[in-house]
C-alpha cells in the first residue's frame, strides 16, 4: 500500500477535538484501532486473518 503524505495546520482547539475523537474511538471501538486483523468466516465466527503466501 502506498502512502501519501498530508500537511495541515490546526487550531488548538481543532487538534484537541481530533485528539478526543481518536481518544473515543480508542475507548468504544478499540478493534477499529487494533494491529491485528480477522476474517469472518461463513458462520459468523471470526477467525485469525491469514496473509496469502507469494
């Protein structure tokens, strides 16, 4: 996956909300921020995501 670099100025108060939101979603969804990733297989379950051997 490429990257591509972002520049932007914030207010103070800008930078603390953002800073509050990613502390939220930290809290309330932590899966969404987690290294880890999972699949879903066709009952439902979650299991281990496997990287496709190249």
């Amino acid at each position: 996956m490429s990257t591509t670099p972002i520049n932007a100025t914030l207010a103070q108060t800008e930078r603390d909300a953002v800073l509050q939101a990613i502390s939220t979603i930290k809290e309330k969804l932590p899966f969404l921020v987690d290294r880890t990733y999972a699949t879903v297989t066709s009952d439902g379950a979650a299991a281990p995501y496997r990287a496709p051997n190249n």
